[in-house]
C-alpha cells in the first residue's frame, strides 16, 4: 500500500508539474509563450462524400463496353483513312493513319486483357467463397456459410454481367 501511495504522489506531481508553465526569463519570453501555446484547432470539416464502391464499379462496368465501341470504331476509321490515303498517293498520311491504328489496337487489346483477368480474378473469388461456406458448415457456422453463400450469388451475379459486356 505505501508503494501504491508512493506511485499515486509521484505521478500527482508529474501532472502537476506538466501542467504549471514556466516562468520567463527574460521579457520576450512571454510573447513567445503566447505565440507556442496551443490555439485550438477548429473542427475539421466533414471528408467530401466517396461515392460507394458499388456505385464505381458499376460505371467501370458500363463503361468498358463503351470503351470497347470507341477503340473499335477507331481501329475500322484509321484503316479506311489509311487506304483513303494510299489511294490518294499519300504514302505519308497512311503510314501516320496505320501507326495510330496500331495504337488503337494495343489499347483495346489491354482493354481485353483487364477483363480476362477480372474474370479470373472473379472465378477464383467464388470458389474461394464456396470453400469458406464449406468451412462454416462444418464447423457447424450456418449463419456464416449462408453470408458466404451469398457474396459468392453476389460474384456470380458480376461475372454474369462481365459476360454480357
């Protein structure tokens, strides 16, 4: 009890101490003191609202198909203003109008990519998910099976709309 006492005293004069400024040495210390002191801060503002994922996914979805649409439109253009211009004698602007097809092409071409690969990433996520329901069954967790059961519909549901596209 007296080393309980001992330790309450000590840390009392601690914040004693912490709490008590200091006193100043020369007349310039004061205003300096004024200057460092804490000024509380006003209240922060409210963070700008994040659209919720499923907001943003659902727009990245609808607009790689659109995507798809534009890159291909330019592809077909560039070739007919190539050949446009291979007929004209314009070896010049065909050349351009064939590079910038190429462009074209690469692009879309990594736009096919993306989605190979969010598919993938999407089958693997619902066999994952029937897995972990698997897990929760037989460790006798229904509650939790079922919430697995129902992200991987869920999963399904976007590669279904991944398929469409």
């Amino acid at each position: 009890e007296d080393q309980l006492a001992a330790l309450k005293g000590a840390a009392s004069a601690a914040s004693a101490a912490q709490a008590a400024p200091a006193a100043p040495a020369d007349a310039a210390a004061p205003a300096a003191a004024a200057a460092e002191s804490p000024v509380p801060s006003p209240r922060p503002a409210a963070p700008p609202r994040v659209p919720d994922s499923d907001e943003l996914l659902q727009k990245l979805r609808s607009g790689v198909p659109e995507k798809r649409k534009q890159l291909e439109a330019k592809v077909a253009a560039l070739y007919t203003q190539a050949e446009e211009a291979l007929k004209a004698g314009d070896e010049a602007a065909a050349r351009a109008a064939l590079e910038e097809r190429a462009q074209a092409r690469v692009a879309l071409e990594a736009l096919d990519a993306g989605q190979v690969e969010r598919r993938r990433k999407l089958e693997q996520e619902a066999r994952d998910l029937y897995a972990q329901a698997e897990k929760a069954l037989l460790a006798g967790d229904e509650s939790a099976a079922r919430s697995f059961l129902a992200r991987r519909e869920a999963t399904n549901a976007a590669l279904a709309e991944l398929g469409d596209a």
